[in-house]
C-alpha cells in the first residue's frame, strides 16, 4: 500500500503539519500551504505555531510547496484549511471552498479527496463535492471518491498527539472508508473507528465541541450564580468532583478555533433544517460573555482609573495561538471601565496581537500595577513574585483559580470566580 500511494496535504497548520508528518513516516507526502512564509519557515524546520520540535520536523521526510502545480502526482488529498464564523457567526467556507477548487484542479480519475476541516453535517458531499466536479469535470462517487477524516488534536497538548488518539473515518464507498483506515491506521497503531457515514463522522466532530462548549456554559453559569452567594466556584468544584461521574470541566473564557466557533456550524445546520437550537446558542451566549462579566467583577474591586496588568492573550495556556481570544474582550472592557491595561504573553507574536487585537505586549512586567489579572494560565504564571509587580495592597484577580492557597495571596487582596 505504502509504496502506491501518493499523499498531498492541503493546509499546514496545527492540523495539517502534525498530520504530514505521521504520514511521512510510512507514504510520500507533499505538504501544500498558499502561505509562502510558512513553507519556508517549515523548509528550514522551524513551526511557529509551536506543535513540533525543529528535530522532528528535520527528521520528516515531506515535500513543502506553495505552488499547486506540484500536486499532480498525488492520489489522495487531505484537506485541512480553517473553518472559521464570520461576523454574524455564520459558517466561513471561504478557505475550504478555495482548497476545494484547488484540488479540483489537480484531480484525475480514481483520486480520493478527504477533508479533515471540521464543518457541520453536508458540507463534504454537497458543498465540496460540487465545487470539484465542477472544476474537475469529473464525478464525485465513481471518478473521484470523497473521504471525511475529523481532527480531535488540541493545540499545546503533547499528550493525545495525532498518532496516538483514535481517529474517525468515513468515504463515500465502504472500500475508501476501509482504504482511509488502513491509511490512518499505519499512523496511530490502528486506533480507527469507521463511521457509518461522511455525515455522520462531520456530525461526530461538531458535537464534541459543541459537548465542551455547553458544559463549560454551566461552569461559566453557576460561577456567575456562586459569585453572587459570595461562593467560589473553584470551592464549589472541588468539593463536587469528588463525586464519581460528576463532569471535571471550569469555568474560564473560550476562545481558540474550535470549541467557540463549532456550535455555530451545527446551529447554521439545526436552522437550515427548521429547528431552533436554544440549548447550543445559549451556552454560546453565556462564554461570549464572560470576558466582559470578569472584567465588570474585577473592576468593582478598583478604584477608577487603576493599572492593570493581564497574564496571558493566547487563547489557552502554554500556546502561542491567538486566534479569537477573548482576553482581547476583557482588556477591552477593562480599558472602557476606566482603567490603563499593560498585556503581557512570552509565548505570543507582538505583531500579530498589534494587528489583530490593537494591544501592544509588553515585553517585560511592569511593577507597581494595581491589580495582576491571571487570565491565560502559562505555566510561566504560577510562581510569578507578586511583590515585584503589584503595589502594596494590590489586588490579584486570578480567573483560572492557579493561584487559590498560595502564600502570596495572604499578603494582597484576592479575587476569583
Ligand atoms: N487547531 C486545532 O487544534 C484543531 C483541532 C481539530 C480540528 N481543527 C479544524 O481543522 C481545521 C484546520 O485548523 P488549523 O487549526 O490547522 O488551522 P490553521 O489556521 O492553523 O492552519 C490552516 C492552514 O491552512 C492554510 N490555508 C488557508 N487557506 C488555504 C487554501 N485555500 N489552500 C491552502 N492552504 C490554505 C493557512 O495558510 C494555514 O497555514 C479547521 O477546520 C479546524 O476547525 C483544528
């Protein structure tokens, strides 16, 4: 199998690259991304979203290009470009629907296409494949064969790496299904689960987002109701999670690519088909929220006017990704209730939170703040020395708990949800 199998991944980003390189251990991949500097920062083995180490990327045997003229010798694409919301949080296929068109223009006969994009049910057969048959002139179903291949990775976790966790698969016909199990399977020791389905594995990778995003909801809910009983939820949690099948999930703010963003695909789908998804929406509605419900909480601990140091802008501790961070919201807020916010993060890139979020990181901390917001848990966070940053009487709001029983908590004022 190996040998006959020409692999072309379409989209090198935290998906796509750790994907190409568990490949590459048992097929010829081509790795494709349009983002020219991306192609020659991982032709010199440097990844900057941070998923991979300069050694193992060496040590990768993957052909980068930027030109999609190279992809014609591939037999199976793999697609995994963005699926982001617009403005109005209505699905954005732009990128997916240009990749789409792409492999369209590269495909032959008996060319298999798979996307790993996340997207809600319908998208790979009736969206993308039109779009190849149209570019192609060749039909999905008998001329080309459509795959579906979800992607469960999380960023900065080093854990459930892509070739160890199991992977759903579905193709258009049983014998592409059984093809892109043995294909995934080479790659994480034949953790495969076959779907019934495409629908059904796209319907699979919706939910399990849309699951975390609903019960980090309820986190978010019940610490605005234990906040107002003069309870913290963190107490609250702890006492609860001693229970055996009580679900271990927080509160906190949830951004990223993924958990915020899923719901809507899968609400977009529940409307299209007349039904009103209240129970998605809603917990969309209580964590898009929440930036502006912490900073209103922190500022009623302030004077009008404090300074305010923020811990963190990437969407979750120990990475670099900023993308639809709702820390941005909450410096937002903090600024409109009257206050200077300094945001420092070492791990993101200074001129990606100037252009996409307006903020100026600091590049050291400043001292004599009057408040440190711990908003992105960094590992780096856990031991800072408190007396160098923040003035005498101070106030920590430590919205990830990490700091709760420090010794150092004794010597400032304390807050948390
Ligand atoms: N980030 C995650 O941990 C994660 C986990 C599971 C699923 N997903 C899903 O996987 C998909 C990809 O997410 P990601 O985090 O890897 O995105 P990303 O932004 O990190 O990477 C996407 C890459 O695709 C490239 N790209 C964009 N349009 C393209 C096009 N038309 N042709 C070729 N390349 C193009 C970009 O330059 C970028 O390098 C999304 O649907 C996402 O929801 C992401």
């Amino acid at each position: 199998m190996n040998s006959e199998r020409n692999i072309a991944v379409v989209g090198l980003g935290y998906v796509g690259l750790p994907l190409a390189v568990a490949l590459s251990k048992n097929f010829p991949v081509i790795g494709y991304d349009r983002d020219s500097q991306r192609i020659a920062q991982l032709r010199e083995g440097f990844d900057r979203t941070n998923e991979l180490e300069r050694q193992t990327l060496e040590a990768a045997s993957i052909r980068y290009s930027d030109d999609s003229a190279e992809l014609t010798n591939a037999d199976i694409f793999i697609v995994a470009v963005p699926t982001p919301v617009d403005a109005s949080n209505q699905p954005d296929l732009t990128a997916l629907s240009g990749a789409t068109e792409l492999v369209g223009g590269v495909v032959r006969k008996g060319s298999i296409v798979v996307f790993e994009s996340t997207v809600y049910p319908g998208v790979t057969e009736d969206i993308c494949g039109p779009i190849l048959e149209r570019v192609s002139g060749l039909k999905c179903g008998t001329d080309i064969l459509l795959g579906y291949s979800p992607e469960r990775i999380n960023p900065g976790d080093t854990v459930h790496t892509v070739d160890k966790i199991v992977k759903i698969v579905a193709g258009q016909t049983t014998e592409v299904a059984q093809l892109l199990a043995e294909i995934y399977g080479s790659m994480n020791g034949e953790k495969i689960f076959v779907a019934k389905d495409i629908k059904t594995a796209e319907a699979a990778k919706v939910i399990e987002n849309a699951q975390r995003d609903i019960n980090i909801a309820f986190m978010n809910e019940i610490a605005q109701i234990f906040g107002r009983l003069d309870i913290s939820v963190y107490d609250v949690l702890e006492a609860a999670n001693t229970k055996w099948n009580f679900l271990p999930f927080t509160p906190g703010l949830v951004g990223g690519h993924c958990i915020g963003v899923d719901p809507y695909y899968l609400a977009h789908a529940a409307k299209t088909a007349g039904f009103d998804p209240t129970v998605l929406l809603s917990g969309r509605a209580i964590n898009d929220a929440m930036a502006e419900y912490v900073a209103d909480r922190i500022s009623e601990n302030l004077e009008s006017g404090s300074t305010i140091l923020v811990l963190g802008l990437a969407f979750k501790e120990n990475v670099p990704d900023l993308r639809n961070s709702k820390v941005g919201d909450l410096v937002a807020r903090l600024q409109t209730n009257g206050h200077t916010v300094f945001v420092h993060d070492p791990l993101v890139d200074a001129t990606e939170a100037l252009s996409e979020y307006g903020i100026k990181l600091c590049d050291d901390l400043p001292n004599n703040v009057d408040c440190v917001v711990g908003c992105v848990a960094h590992t780096a966070y856990h031991d800072l020395k408190f007396a160098n940053v923040l003035n005498e009487g101070g106030l920590i709001a430590d919205l990830k708990g990490v700091w709760r029983g420090a010794e150092a908590m004794k010597d400032f004022r304390y807050w948390t949800l």
